[in-house]
C-alpha cells in the first residue's frame, strides 16, 4: 500500500528546467570523457527522472538507508547516468569529479550501478529485465513488512508504506523475466508499484520495429495492471509535457489495487541535432561536433565542459530539504507506531540489526537414526520448526510445494484473499508463496524481496531448474545479499521422470558462480545444520540442495563418527578410519557429497574388512569448506594421504583438486535415463562396489 498522496500541485520552473537541461550535458560530456557508454536515454529520460526525484520519489538524500523512503529502480542498467545525474543534483553523495570518472576504475559511477557501491543504489542492474522483475519482490517485501507490523493501520498511513518506483526500457520489457514477474505482481494487485516505461523504439539494432511490435500495455492491461499512455510525440512535435506525466504518476499513485505502468514515449537523445532517435546513441559517445550542437540547441556554451551553475546545483540539492521534512513527518508516525507496539517494535530492531533472537537454533529438529528421510522432507521439517521463532522467514514454490517441502505448515498463503483457493487459503500478508511456474521470476523476486527488506525468503524448484533462474542467481551473489533457493531432486535419484529432469552438470556450474554456497547435505541431520548455517548467513546467497529418495540417517554414536555439525565448517570426518575398536589413521580418504554419501560409508565397511582403514569425508558445502584455516583443512583431508576417491552424481569438473593425481573420481559426465533410481545408479556404476575398486586402485597409484 502506498502512502497518501500529498497535496502539492506540479510546478515547474525556469531554474527546474535548466537542471535538466544541464543533466543532459553532463550525460554528453561524461560519456565523450572516458569515450564510451549509453548517452543516448540518459538525455531524453533526465526530464521524467528529474521530476520523480524532485516531486514524486518520498526520499532523504541525508540517509539512503532510511527504512520509510520510497524505493527507485533503475532497471535498464546501461544508462546509469539516468540515475547517477539525480543522485549528483538531489545531493546523494556524488560530485561532478564522480560523473567525470565514469566507467574508470574505483569510480563511483561504473557502467552500470552497483548495489553497495554507490549511495542511492537499491539494486544492482545490468541484465535487461532483472531490475524490473526484482522491483515485484521489492514490492512484495514492503507488503510483508506491512503485515509483519502494522496490518490493521489505514490504508496509506502506516510508516511501512512507501511506493517502489520503477524505470523500465524496451528491451527490459523484451525480456522474458519481466513477463513472469509482470505477471505475477498484477496477480497479487501490488498497488504500490509504479512502472515508468520508456518507450524510445530504440535499442543496438536501432529501430526496435525489427523484433518487438507487440501492444505493450495491452499485454499489462491482461496481466491486471493500470495502463496509462504519455506520448511527447503525438502532436507531430516533440513536446516534453511534464504536466501532463505529472497527472500520470499521480494517477498511477493513486491506483492502490493494481500495479500501474505508465508507456512514455520520448525520443531518445532528444535535443542531439542528428543521433536523436537513433542507434547511433544508444551505446556509444555522440561525438565532438554533436555534443557541440546538442550544447547550443540546449543554450550552453559548446565550449565548456562538466559546467554547472551553482543557482540550478542549489536549486535541485532543495530537494533535500523537502526530504529531512518529510522524514522527520514520518519519524513523529514511527514513534507514534514504536510507543503503540513494543514487541513489534523490538522486533524490527532485531531484524534491522541483522541477528537472530538468542536460542533459536534450540529449535531445530534432531533425527533419530534408524529411519531413512529424503533431505527434502528433512528441509521441510527444518523449516517448519523454526518457522515459529523466526517470523522473518518466508518463501514457497514454483508449483512445486508438495515436492519441494517449503509450505510453513498453517501459515496463510500471500496471496489477495480473492485469489485463494480450496488447496490455499490466504490474505495480502501470509507467508507463504506461490510463484506459479516461473522459475526465474521467483529468484529474482527473493533477490528483491531480500534487498528491500530485513526478512529472508526463499524460493524452490527442481535443481535442474536452476538453469533457468542463474542471472538472477549470479546477481545475488555478486550483490552479496542473502536469497536463499531450495533445490531438490538433486541426481538421476529422482528416477524415472528421466534426464531431461535429472541434474548432470548443474553442481558443478553452481559451484562456479563466485559468492554463491552451494549446499548438498548427506542426512537429515547435516540438513538442519545447514538450514542454520545459511540463516545465520547474510552476506552472500546460498543454494540448498536435497534429494528425492530416502538416505540413511547416521548414528553419530558409533565409533569414528562424526558430529553432524561439522557441516557447517562444509567438510568434516563423518566416518574416520578404524581398526580393532578404535580410531587409526586412514589408507584412503572417501570423498562424497548428499546422497552419495552413503555409498561411501558402505564403501568404508567393505573396505576395512579388507583391512584397509578407510576414513569418509562429507561435504556439504566446499565453499565454506575453503573459508576454514588451513590447519582444519589439513585434519580432514591430510595431505600425506594421496589415495583418495570422489564419488558424487553429477559431472566430474571441479574434484580432480581434491583427489589429486592419484585419486580417482566416480561421477556421472553424461546424462541419465528413464529408470528406478537404483537401477541408474547400478547402471552408470555409482555403487558402493565402485567406490570400493577405485580406493584400491588408488592406493595402488599412490605408492
């Protein structure tokens, strides 16, 4: 829900308009300084940026992190300059030495902006689409957060209203992320989101008439949005009518049961005298002769360059001024709310300060061994016992919440309460989520969910299904923000559904992405502890990865094994090597990971009834594996012992490091097929026997 609109009446004056005008130049001259880069939307879109930032965008250039301001979102990432130029004349931090060191190393105004880089950023966008998908989680985020603590204030007046604002290109409206996310936010009538599309026909190719034709807002009327068209080129002239966007963002404002996307059509790099609206400067510096006319057309001297009068840089630095106002308005609202509601209050302050409440993790179920659980039951049990102290924790499935195991038992869904159903019962502020069978938009709308608020939520799916949400995946680790995504039927375990389903390749590309954990649990026991390593977790994003079919769950009693919270050091001696009853040093090390795990333990047994002392190593996570010293490291995996086996079911990149040239490595480098699980692993010999034949043969090479 968005805040009550205020009563100000638009007003443009000379002094906004020569802002603008300068913020175009300083676009020209910025891009021609370091010779490269995306002028062209970033001069004809300095109008409508100009007046979200000074008339409509609730914000306190004096604190970017103020929890009451409204959210903005770049989403086409390339014209960073859009954003950077409001950010240097609303007084975000940003000097002109900032814009003319544009895309230069340890700028703050690198090519596209960077979350946690640059004050005023919300989001890292660069891919087309994600910045608009992830403003639906953005969305989502400031919903829950209502609901969370202060559901039954008036609409519009709570101090966890605020509106996330949005500027969106063609070409993220080309991308297909945008669709599903588009289309899930008109499900949920997110009223407090606001899509500025601009609506140039130009992209690299130049003329978008060549690939994207289609009648956009009649795509956004049928998702359920609220459509409004501004055209500043339907009198035959160009006419950059602020008045009338003014009345559209109001509208779209005002529209509280709808998302709103307003289509403006501008002309990009209006007023340049020959590149306007055309390719040529959309990516590329105009030129010095072009940056001399659109300097004349525009009344400044082609002479000068990165000029600005100190009257237009006070003018539009006022807007700060309005913005200590307007926080100090909200601030008396939010003490008003704190006074009313103590334990809500206490609680934002926890969630605000990152920590989780003490004892929690007193909460996670321990599993008797003696009964195989799937890990993904396992994860499901997980989350429903701590769901009860950790109201933060929200998330669902794409269609898949049966299989995946991510329902909090009794939780509402997030859903309007028109959208439930006989299976699922909801309100605006429930818990649980429905992605439908949009994979990518369900990560990228945790990655906005996480961004723009202090709950952490997560999203499932199948693993092989991670192809399909990997940008959004590869941005929350770049970002460094901790979304969480739960992936099971993690092998050719899942069986029969065969290898179009059956992950092969998909470990071994995640534990590619740098920043991410990925997280592959042995027995329900490792899955608690992994659940609370991931919690407790909130710099980077991790992937949890469960299987289908039951495994073994392990006496940790036994001689030689393990404490199950070794997982979160992401190695650890699970089963050591012995011989007559007690603990000796290992001939072979046995590496594995999930389910293998247990192939690898039988292994073990087979092996030391040869009298061959065998010591099995689970790994859970290699990446907080690498975190640990190298005296820890070293105690697992000694590096006097060579002979070494791997053994998990997937592609083999990524193991020959641990094994070393002596080791041998049991994967799967090819896809699976349709069978009973068992069958395909006897099949493709990932069997315990194998493990067995290949520790000997190791040893034998490690001699």
């Amino acid at each position: 829900m968005a805040p009550l609109a205020d009563n100000s009446e638009f007003a443009w004056t000379d002094l906004d308009q020569r802002a603008v005008d300068t913020a175009r130049v300083l676009a020209a001259d910025a891009v021609e300084k370091v010779g490269n880069g995306h002028p062209g939307t970033a001069i004809s879109l300095a109008p409508a940026a100009y007046l979200l930032f000074q008339q409509h965008l609730r914000h306190d250039p004096s604190d970017p992190a103020w929890i009451g301001r409204d959210r903005f979102v770049l989403s086409p990432g390339h014209t960073s300059l859009t954003l950077y130029l409001q950010l240097f004349l609303s007084g975000y931090g940003l000097e002109l030495e900032d814009l003319q060191a544009l895309r230069t190393w340890g700028a703050k105004t690198p090519g596209h902006p960077e979350y946690g880089h640059t004050a005023g950023v919300e989001i890292t966008t660069g891919p087309l689409g994600q910045g608009l998908a992830s403003a639906v989680g953005f969305a989502y985020a400031q919903r829950r957060m209502r609901g969370m603590f202060d559901a039954d204030a008036a609409a519009g007046t709570s101090p966890f209203d605020h509106t996330v604002w949005v500027i969106a290109s063609d070409g993220d409206l080309q991308e297909g992320v945008t669709s599903e996310a588009s289309s899930l936010a008109g499900h949920q009538e997110l009223g407090n989101l606001v899509v500025v599309y601009d609506e140039n026909h130009i992209s690299i190719e130049d003329d978008t008439d060549v690939a994207f034709t289609e009648n956009v807002l009649g795509r956004y009327e049928s998702y359920g949005w609220h459509t409004q068209r501004v055209d500043w080129t339907k009198t035959g002239n160009y006419v950059e009518d602020l008045a009338e966007l003014d009345a559209a963002l109001r509208a779209a404002k005002a529209e509280t049961s709808r998302p709103s996307i307003i289509s403006l059509r501008t002309v990009i790099g209006f007023p340049a005298p020959t590149k306007a609206d055309t390719g040529g400067i959309h990516g590329s510096k105009l030129g010095g002769d072009e940056v001399a006319g659109l300097k004349k057309a525009l009344g400044f001297d082609p002479e000068a360059h990165f000029a600005i009068d100190d009257e237009v840089l006070a003018h539009a630095r006022s807007v700060q001024e309005r913005g200590t106002q307007a926080r100090a308005a909200w601030q008396e609202g939010f003490d008003a709310w704190s006074a009313a509601n103590p334990e809500n209050a206490a609680l934002l302050a926890r969630l605000e300060s990152g920590e989780l409440p003490a004892g929690w993790d007193e909460n996670l179920p321990v599993f008797e061994p003696g009964k195989d659980v799937a890990t993904r039951s396992a994860s499901g049990k997980v989350i429903n016992a701590v769901a009860g102290v950790l109201p933060e924790l929200w998330g669902g499935s794409a269609d898949l919440a049966g299989s995946n195991n991510t329902t909090i038992e009794g939780a509402p869904s997030f859903i309007p309460e028109s959208r439930s159903t006989d299976s699922w019962k909801g309100n605006p502020y429930g818990r649980v989520l429905h992605f439908g069978i949009r994979e990518h938009a369900a990560a990228a709308i945790v990655n906005g969910i996480t961004l723009a608020s202090p709950t952490r939520a997560y999203s499932g799916t199948f693993l092989i299904f991670s192809d399909y949400q990997r940008p959004a995946i590869r941005l929350s680790a770049l970002m460094g923000v901790p979304s969480i995504y739960v992936w099971t039927h993690d092998s050719i375990g899942l069986g029969e559904d065969g290898p179009t389903h059956q992950p092969v390749e998909q470990l071994a590309s995640l534990r590619a992405i740098p920043n991410l954990d990925v997280v592959r649990p042995a027995d329900a026991n490792e899955v608690s502890f992994a659940w609370k390593k991931i919690l407790e977790t909130t710099s980077n994003p991790a992937g949890i990865i469960l299987s289908r079919q039951n495994l073994p769950v392990y006496d940790r009693s036994e001689l030689g094994f393990g404490a199950a919270s070794g997982t979160e050091k992401g190695a650890y001696v699970l089963a050591d090597a012995t011989a007559n009853g007690e603990v000796v040093a290992p001939e072979v090390l046995l590496l594995a990971t999930g389910s293998e795990v247990s192939l690898a333990i039988e292994a073990r047994e087979a092996l030391q009834a040869q009298g061959v002392p065998a010591r099995v190593v689970s790994i859970p996570c290699l990446e907080w594996f690498n975190q640990q010293d190298a005296a820890y490291r070293e105690s697992v995996l000694p590096a006097a012992v060579k002979a070494r086996v791997s053994v998990e079911a997937g592609v083999a990149m990524g193991w020959r490091e641990l094994v070393g040239d002596a080791g041998r490595i049991i994967s799967l480098d090819h896809y699976g097929a349709s069978a009973d699980y068992k069958r395909l692993f006897t099949e493709f010999g990932i069997t315990a026997e194998a493990v067995t034949a290949a520790a000997l043969d190791s040893i034998s090479a490690a001699k």
